[in-house]
C-alpha cells in the first residue's frame, strides 16, 4: 500500500483544512487499506481533539507524525498493527467523544454483532442487539431504564472492567479505557473457560455493586453514587471544574395525589429520561431522593450551564408524560452552583440546594445562579 498527502496530516486537520489521499492498494487489500486509513484517521481526530482540551504538552508525542513513535518505516508499522488487530482473538474497538464507533475489528464486529460497513453509536449498538437479541445479552423488562442506567457509568472512569454475557453464550470481560473528551478504548476477552458457577457467583456480585449505586425505579444513579463521584472528584488540592445543578419537579406531591403513585413514577421515569438526554457522556447524573435529581457539568459544558438548564425546561414544555391525561404538562425548578477551588461535596451541594430554594419561593419553573444577583 501507497500513501501520499500533499500536507502532515495532523498539521493540515489542525488548521481545518481538508487532507486529501492518494492509495495504491491491490484488489484483495482494498477493504484493510480503508480500515487502515480509518483508524489512523480516528486517532488523529482524537489527537486534534485533545490537543484543544489541554494547554500541556502532554499530547504532543502521540503524533503520527512524531519521529520517535515508531522504530522503521511507519507504513509497514501500521499495515502489521491493522493485520495483527484482524487476527486477535481478542476484541478491539475505539469510540470517539459522541460515543461512535470509528474501529473495531473482527472479533468485537463478530462478538457484538456488527457488519463491517457499519459504524453505529453505543446507544445504537446496545438498542440494535436488544432488539435482535445479538450482542451483549441484557436482561431486563425495561430497555430504557437499563440503558439509562448503563450510561449513567459509561465513561465516567479513566479505566473500568466489565464482565458481561453475550448472547451466543459466551461470557467476555470488557476494558474500558477513557481519556479526558471522551474518547474510548474497547477490549473484550472471552473468558467462557473460568466455568459456570464462577461466572454465577460473580454476576450476581456485579449485580449487588450496581443495586447499590443505582435508583432502581429511573436507572439513574442513586444518592451514594453521586456522593462517592463527587467525593472523589471535590476537596482540598483537587481542581475539578465543575458546575453542579440541582432540580426539583415542581408541585410533585399533588402529581401523586390527583393522579396516583403509579403516574408520578412515570413522571419520575420520564423526567430521568429528559435529564439524561440533556446531559453529556462526562457528565454526571443521579436522582438524590423523591423528585430531587443532580445534574454534573464538567469541563466546557459547565460554562454552558444556564442553556443546558434552558434547553431542558423547553423540552419538558413540549412533553406529556401521562397517556391517560394528554395535556398534563408539569414543571421543574433549579439552583446552579459553580465549584470553587477546594469545596468539598457537601458545601458545593450546600450552594446548589440554597440557589434551588430561592428558585422554587420565588415561583418556581425556573433557575437561579448561586451568588448570581437576584
């Protein structure tokens, strides 16, 4: 295989400028040159992508470009590592920021069911294989719920491991590695040889991690997930930028008494579902208790804050939640707090929960901003 550019990529994408390509490929190698082409792409989108997320140097030895990455010659080196990752028994796919697929090879195409054109987001991937029962075997009487509750983890952790069944009954340990922006690395192992009864006493102990974080009715993380998150990210020599928004759905107990507890849990449900749409894949998100949710905005998206908030009340304005009361609207209220260098959990909460009580007596179905002027 042959490849010229008229640019160093990197230098060309950088200034957003178009990189244009010339292939010489055999016939029979047509299909690893464009998948070839295609991961090299995909890492010099996340090399770019990064590089505006940081004002360190740190990224700056990833380059393709970079002399000391690679000892010989760099075409011969990607066309082995593109032949090696076909031939692994093991699973191997990137994701970007969005949570796309933009490389996996075989084995994961094979273990997750997808064709070798296709190139779906994770919420596709997982909705797909629900769907056809392919893939990932989830169990569960509420897709939607589960899916929640499975975003409310995913990409939280620079490094996490998952054990998982599939549903050709195989059962496969997953990695998954994350860097700052978003972007992930997949690995899967089939590990079906440690037996059935290991496998059991093993799910059921993932089973009672997850019950213990998770709210069971919405999916979404619970009260001890949240804190532990916040915990982990707040407090003394700790800079996380972070802005903390706290809502309230307003007027909750009279939803429960006209219509019953059965509708306010579709409320609830529903609000979950508004919430998690509006939120990013680094954010954080839980329901603290009753109709009290948590919405974490890290990194950019914590100076967008106000038009988040913004953007969800005009969605719930759109909604109705009740099929049996089509024109039921109802309203939620906020209190926005933005961490300061050192605030630990609770007083960062203590400000987010004093801004939301202005909000819900001064008329609720609306925001206020901590320490903003009233």
């Amino acid at each position: 295989m042959l490849v010229t550019k008229p640019l160093p990529w990197n230098s060309a994408m950088a200034a957003g400028a178009h990189a244009l390509f010339f292939v010489l490929a055999e016939p029979d190698d047509k299909g690893l040159t464009q998948r070839s082409l295609r991961f090299c792409l995909s890492l010099c989108h996340l090399e770019n992508s990064m590089s505006r997320k940081t004002t360190s140097s740190n990224f700056d030895n990833v380059s393709p470009d970079h002399p000391g990455l690679v000892r010989g010659d760099a075409g011969v080196f990607n066309r082995q590592l593109m032949n090696l990752l076909e031939a692994s028994q093991q699973g191997y796919a990137l994701f970007d920021g969005e949570d796309r697929l933009c490389f996996a090879n075989a084995a994961f195409r094979k273990a997750l069911d997808v064709a070798p054109d296709e190139f779906p987001s994770w919420v596709e991937l997982m909705r797909s294989g629900y769907g056809n029962s392919t893939g990932t075997a989830i169990e569960t009487s509420d897709f939607e719920v589960w899916l929640r509750s499975a975003r409310t983890r995913r990409g939280k952790l620079p490094f996490r491991t998952i054990e998982t069944s599939l549903n050709d009954g195989r059962w496969i340990l997953t990695t998954e590695t994350t860097l700052p922006g978003g972007w992930m690395l997949c690995v899967i192992t089939d590990i079906s040889e440690l037996g059935i009864e290991l496998r059991d006493l093993r799910q059921e102990r993932d089973r009672a991690l997850k019950s213990a974080l998770c709210d069971e009715l919405t999916g979404l993380g619970n009260r001890r997930y949240l804190m532990d998150n916040l915990g982990h990210s707040l407090g003394p020599h700790k800079a996380q930028a972070l802005a903390l928004v706290l809502l309230d759905i307003d007027h909750f107990k009279s939803i429960n008494d006209r219509f019953g507890h059965a509708s306010g849990d579709r409320v609830l449900k529903h609000f979950a579902e508004k919430l998690c749409a509006a939120a990013g894949r680094d954010d954080l998100i839980g329901r603290i208790g009753g109709e009290e949710f948590l919405l974490g905005l890290s990194g950019a998206r914590m100076h967008n804050a106000e038009s988040v908030v913004e953007a969800l009340f005009a969605s719930l304005r759109e909604a109705s939640p009740l099929e049996q009361v089509p024109d039921f609207r109802y309203t939620c209220s906020a209190g926005i707090a933005f961490v300061r260098p050192g605030d630990c959990a609770a007083e960062a909460l203590r400000r987010a929960d004093t801004a939301l009580y202005r909000a819900k007596n001064t008329g609720r179905n609306r925001f206020v901003i901590h320490d903003a002027p009233v």
